[in-house]
C-alpha cells in the first residue's frame, strides 16, 4: 500500500466493513474502536502539558513539542498505535470533525509510511522505526527510509486563528489530512448527491446549503463553507447553459 491514495479510496478502505458507512452522522469513533489501533481519549482541556501527564501515567514516552496553546486536538503514534486527544467540552459536531482530521493524519502520514517502509525492507525495519535498535548503513542507505519520521509521531491541531507552521511541507500535510478528514465523515459523492437534490428545491444560497449539509452530516457549518462557495462557482449561470452542459456531456 502506497501513501499517495486519493482521499475517496482511504475513507472507503477505513470504513469497509464496518456496516456504518450509510448512517449519518458518523459515528466514526465506533469505526476506529472496530478498524484502527488508536484510542480515542477526551479531555476537558487538551494542552500538551495534559497529553504529557496523561501520557507518563500510562508509562508511555513521546517527545512532545513545548507548546502553551490551547488545542482542538492531538494524535500521539508510537509502535504501530496512537492516540487521539480531544477536548470533550467542545460541541459533538467539533468533535467528529477533529477526531476525523487526526485519523486524517494517522492514516496518511504514519500508519501508511510505516506500510510501506515496512512492505520495502521487512518486518525487521519495524524494530528501527519504533526506536528499538539503530539503522544499518544498509537500511539507512534505502531511500524509503529517508521519507518516513522514526519514533514517535506526534500532530497538534490548534484552534482556527491562532498562529500556523507556514512550511510548505506542514501545509500539505495539513491540507492532506483535513481533505481525508473530511472525506471520512462527509464523502464527496454524498455531499454532491445532497447538491443536487437541493438545487431541485430551489436552494442556492451557500450559507444555507452549508447549514443543511452540517445538519446531515454532525459536522461545524464552517466545514462546508469553502466547498459550498467552489461548487457555486461551477454553477451553471443559466436554464440554457446547463442545458448545453448535459448535451455536451453525452455527445
């Protein structure tokens, strides 16, 4: 398995199986109880100093980054499994939605890799990447190594509008992870499907759409906003332009 899988093929990987993918809302922390390696913790207040203490209480060591902000929520991975911490005092729709951008990054940026590397070199190289042993020159000479961070990974999701990494690599591996994140509990098929039977009620106010699709789907109204506005401007202006549209697509 590759770590560049489109978003759609991920979210339906991760809920094959499962019997829950056509109830919405989600439940997607039931999902992970029955398909990931990863825990769900909830916390009045998630701050790394919290995740730190929870952390040495359950005799498991990760270096966490020194940061005094207060956060949506964190994934600590390590040795093939993870946790996610989230703030319990946030609305549930938050929660799905900060509990599904972390399974974002679980999924795209350490449990993939560690796959990968590990169908690459052996099983052995798992010993390396959860910090057992040393590389070998041999296996720190293979360059699918070089791409995959060894020890513990750890992502802190901040509240919107406080101060962001602006490395380009953070930003695609944010972007990246709040794609799959959405995928995961608002497919884009189903939210186009929604579309369309709005536009036959005559909606197309964006913020209006956006309300009943995060009404549908448990998630915040601001999650919807971005994807409301692009599809409006793909928007046929006119009966007779969407009607040259539907030609033209059977020609």
């Amino acid at each position: 398995m590759t770590n560049d899988l489109s978003p759609e093929i991920l979210a339906k990987e991760f809920w094959s199986g499962t019997g829950l993918q056509e109830i919405f809302p989600r439940n997607i922390e039931q999902a992970i109880a029955m398909t990931l390696p990863l825990a769900v913790v909830k916390m009045p207040s998630v701050t790394t100093g919290a995740v730190r203490k929870w952390l040495k209480n359950q005799h498991v060591s990760a270096s966490l980054p020194e940061d005094k902000r207060d956060l949506m929520g964190c994934l600590v991975a390590y040795r093939g499994h993870g946790v996610v911490f989230v703030c319990g005092a946030d609305d549930p729709s938050e929660q799905r939605l900060t509990v599904a951008h972390e399974v974002g990054h679980f999924l795209a940026d350490y449990r993939l890799p560690r796959q990968q590397v590990i169908q690459a070199l052996g099983e052995r190289i798992a010993e390396v990447l959860d910090g057992f042993r040393q590389a070998t020159p041999a296996e720190r000479a293979n360059a699918v190594l070089s791409h995959v961070r060894l020890g513990a990974h750890v992502h802190l999701l901040p509240r919107r509008g406080t101060d962001e990494d602006s490395d380009a690599c953070v930003g695609y591996a944010e972007q990246r992870a709040h794609q799959l994140g959405i995928e995961l509990v608002a497919p884009h098929e189903r939210i186009m499907r929604l579309w369309g039977k709005f536009g036959t009620q005559g909606m197309t106010n964006s913020k209006e759409i956006s309300s009943r699709l995060a009404a549908y789907f448990g998630l915040p109204e601001n999650a919807f906003c971005r994807i409301s506005e692009k599809i409006n401007r793909r928007r046929p202006a006119s009966f007779l332009q969407d009607a040259i549209s539907t030609i033209k697509a059977r020609q």
